[in-house]
C-alpha cells in the first residue's frame, strides 16, 4: 500500500512538473540508503542522467514563469510530464521492474500496468494545469504565471519528498490540495458574481 501511495505522490508531482519527481528519485536512489530504486529503473541514479535532468529542471523554472512561454511550454510538456509520470510511478510503485525485452512478455506479465496508472494520474493533472494556466493569465494580465508556477513547483517538490520519506502524508496533501483549489474557486466565483453587472 506505501509503494502505491509513493507512486501516487510521485506521479501528481510529475504532473506539474515533470522532473521535480524525476531528479528527487533519483537522487535518492543514489544518495539514500533507504530509497532502493529496482533494477529496471537504476539509469536514475546515473550522475549523467541526473545532470541531465537538473538543466530541464532549470529550463522548466524559468519558462513556466513567463506568461505565454508557460502556455507553450505546457502543450510541449503534455508528452513529457505524463511519461515521468509513468516512470515515477513505475519506480515508486513496484519493488521489482524488469527491463522490456520482450514487449509480448512483458505485456503478458502485467508489469506495464503500474506505467500505465502513473501515466493517467499525471496527464489528469497535467491537462488540469493547462485548462486553469491560460485562463488565469488572461483574468491577471499575466501576473499569476509566477505565482502559479511557484506554487505547483513547491507542491510537486512537497509530494516528492513526502511520498519518499512519508508516503501516507501524500493522501492528507492531496486532500488539501484539493479543498485548497475548491475554495478558491468558489471565493472567484462569488466575486465573479458580485462584481457582474446587474
């Protein structure tokens, strides 16, 4: 059950940003000796792959920022950010992935499924990001880009790190992230509606 609650936690991190989850994973695997990343998915740890990541990581920062750019940036993300997805949740959630050999057997084994969850579970949040992004730089002449943008970054860091460390935490933050959002949404809408004209 923690191995899904971490999958979980990891794959809506990569949801809103694809390689927060992806460079936490990793250098967890490397430098913790708690996280053990199964065999299948130990490329993670590779101090090249890791650089690599970190320069995405840092071009994700500051394109996500700017109004328009983060737009683009996220259409370009959709097949990014769900396949991290699929990746985290596969390495999260599984305490043994094989590499794919064989693709009949490995479709065969059910191993693909976990990639799969991981996959739908960070495309949902990511498609939720791109519906409020655009809407929300028009409502703010652009002022929310950052704003936005810090905050998913801060969540997306905040699941990895408790899905590694405290994957029960996971379900409570989501909980409030999603209570969070709801009454946002609410609080614009009754503004909306007193601010409309009569």
């Amino acid at each position: 059950m923690l191995e899904v609650l971490t999958g979980t936690g990891l794959a809506v991190a990569a949801g809103l940003n694809a390689y927060v989850p992806l460079l936490a994973l990793g250098l967890a695997g490397r430098f913790l000796d708690v996280v053990q990343l199964p065999a299948g998915w130990a490329w993670l740890e590779n101090e090249w792959v890791l650089g690599v990541i970190a320069v995405l990581l840092v071009i994700e920062l500051v394109a996500d920022k700017v109004p328009v750019v983060d737009t683009i940036n996220d259409w370009l993300q959709t097949i990014v950010r769900p396949a991290s997805g699929g990746i985290v949740f596969g390495t999260g959630a599984t305490s043994e992935t094989a590499a794919v050999s064989d693709p009949g057997a490995f479709l065969e084994s059910g191993d693909w499924v976990p990639v799969v969850i991981g996959v739908v579970i960070a495309l949902l949040v990511h498609l939720a990001k791109m519906a409020i992004r655009p809407a929300a730089n028009a409502l703010t002449a652009g002022a929310a880009a950052p704003v936005l943008s810090a905050a998913e970054d801060a969540g997306a860091l905040l699941l990895s790190v408790l899905a590694l460390v405290i994957p029960v935490l996971v379900v409570v933050t989501l909980i409030g992230a999603v209570v969070i959002v709801v009454l946002a949404l609410r609080r614009a809408r009754r503004r909306r509606q007193s601010v409309a004209p009569i």
